[in-house]
C-alpha cells in the first residue's frame, strides 16, 4: 500500500512562494482567472498541490510557469522561498530603453503665468 501524497492548498503555496502578498489574493487570483495545474484549469483556492506538480498562471502582463519543489511549513523570507519552486516562465521580452523619456518644459516665466486664465473670477467688479 502506498502512503497518501503530500499536498498543501494551492492558493496557501502560492502566498507561500510569495507569487502574490497575500492569501486572499492568491484565492482570487484561482477563482478569478485560474490557476492550471498540470495542464487542468483549477478554480478552487482549496485544490491540493504536491511536489511535481507543474502550475501555469497570469501575473499581470507575464505567464509564470513553475514547478513545485517543495511544500514549505511557513512564508518565510524571498530567499527562501526561491527554493519552493522551479521557475519555467519564458524569458521576458527585453524592454526598449533607448526611447528618452519625454522632459516637461519647466516652470512657466512670468509672461506665461500672465497667459494663464484666471481658475476664479475677479471677486471685485
């Protein structure tokens, strides 16, 4: 007979990797866009996960891809939890950093400032 596997709920896993900063979040991020786990879209936060299993899941703009390695007791620091998994995400595309970042004109002079309508009316006339 063998010994039942080893698992931990995956929206926990994930907080506990540190994918997202908290649990709630990690629930919404299963039950809103959904978590696959070995190529099966799971939508519940309460779905056990083991060593081996491969998730695939949207962050944002990027698709991470990792594979469990480790089911961890705590969420201990970031450095320890790089060791919970293997990360098999796709390289991200290198940004275009050669565009210059537009420089507003500065501080309006006097003259410029004059120019500018007036936000109340003269309370005087």
């Amino acid at each position: 007979m063998t010994a039942p596997r080893e698992t931990l709920r995956l929206d926990k896993w994930l907080w506990q990797a540190r994918f997202v900063k908290s649990r709630s979040l990690a629930a919404k991020l299963v039950e809103g866009t959904g978590v696959r786990v070995n190529g099966t879209r799971i939508a519940k936060p309460a779905y056990g996960v083991g060593v081996g299993d491969v998730l695939t899941f949207a962050l944002g703009a990027h698709v991470r891809v990792a594979r469990i390695i480790a089911l961890g007791n705590r969420r201990g620091p970031a450095s320890e939890a790089r060791l919970l998994y293997e990360d098999l995400s796709p390289p991200e595309p290198p940004r275009d950093v050669s565009r210059p970042v537009p420089v507003p004109g500065g501080r309006p002079d006097k003259r410029a400032r004059r120019r500018f309508p007036t936000a109340a009316p003269d309370t005087l006339d």
